[in-house]
C-alpha cells in the first residue's frame, strides 16, 4: 500500500467524494479585522458584566432603607410608653424578703472545685394554657386553669467551657375567684 492511496473503509460513494473534497481543502488565516472585532466584543462583554456587578449593591439600597425604617419603627412602637426617668431619679437595690429559709439564695463559695458546673440561669416558658371551667367553692364561683410549663436550667463549666441545658416539663392547676355583680 501507498502512503497516499486511500483504505477501502466501505463508504457510499457520495461519502467518497466528501471525503476527496475535504482533503483538497487548505487551512488559511484568520482575517485581521475579525480577530479585532472579537476582542472588542469580548471587552465589551466584560465591561458590562463588571457594570452589572458594581451596580448590585446600588440596587440593593431602597431595600436597606426599608428594612432599617421597619426596624427603628418597631423599636420607638415598642418603647412608646415606657415612662421617661424623673429628673434627680436615684436607683435602689431591695434584698428579697425570704419567708421560707429553703428557697433563700445561695451565695457562690469563693473557691469552686474543679470541674464543677455554675448555674448560669433559669427559664419556665408557658407552652399551654387551659381554662377548666368554673368550680362552686365556698368562697364563691373560681375558675380553674391548667397550666403547662417547660423549665429550662442553664449550667456551664468555666474550666471546660461545657454549657448544659436541662429541659423539665412542670404543670400547674391555678383556681382564681370570678367576680360575679
């Protein structure tokens, strides 16, 4: 076989005389002037994305001013009645009165173990609420509500940095008076 006599790949012969033809054709360079305009294409392309990208965050002002209006309005609805302080106003710290010496606060040794967890605080969120009806007692008509609470104990190790969440479900039956005219 020749290096220029073609293999026999089994082609119609209208396929044969595409292929002869592509063969005679000769690469040839690109013209100038559309390489030019191809770059200046491109560079458009670019500066505009670059425009589009520097003015987003513009487009994103009204939006900011809206939000910060919304937040300062809620802020001054809910500060609307609080009371202004007197003038010469002095504060003044009250000791709790303890009736039951159980329930009177602990101070925090000055020297804790090591490891030990420090309270940190303590929440009771109101998770439901239920009216029972009304009882017949002999202080008059009261009506019964049933509470449902959870606790939430905060603990937290310093040495560790360890913080604890302890979650405790509580319910409550509380009897109120009705008046009655």
């Amino acid at each position: 076989m020749k290096d220029n006599e073609e293999e026999d790949l089994g082609l119609s012969p209208e396929d044969e005389a595409l292929e002869a033809e592509l063969r005679r054709l000769m690469p040839t360079r690109m013209n100038v002037d559309f390489v030019e305009e191809l770059a200046r294409d491109h560079e458009r392309i670019v500066e505009t994305k670059a425009g589009k990208v520097a003015k987003a965050p513009l487009l994103m002002l009204p939006l900011l001013g809206l939000c910060a209006a919304v937040v300062c309005g809620m802020v001054f609805w809910q500060l609307r009645d609080m009371p202004a302080p007197a003038a010469g106003a002095t504060t003044v710290s009250v000791e709790p009165v303890v009736t039951d010496p159980a329930m009177a606060p602990v101070s925090a040794p000055a020297h804790r173990p090591r490891g030990e967890f420090v309270p940190v605080e303590t929440q009771g969120y109101l998770i439901h609420a239920d009216t029972g009806g009304i009882v017949e007692s002999p202080e008059g008509p009261q009506r019964t509500y049933e509470l449902r609470y959870e606790d939430v104990d905060h603990w937290h190790n310093p040495e560790t940095s360890t913080h604890i969440r302890i979650y405790s479900p509580r319910r409550e039956s509380v009897v109120l008076p009705v008046q009655t005219y």
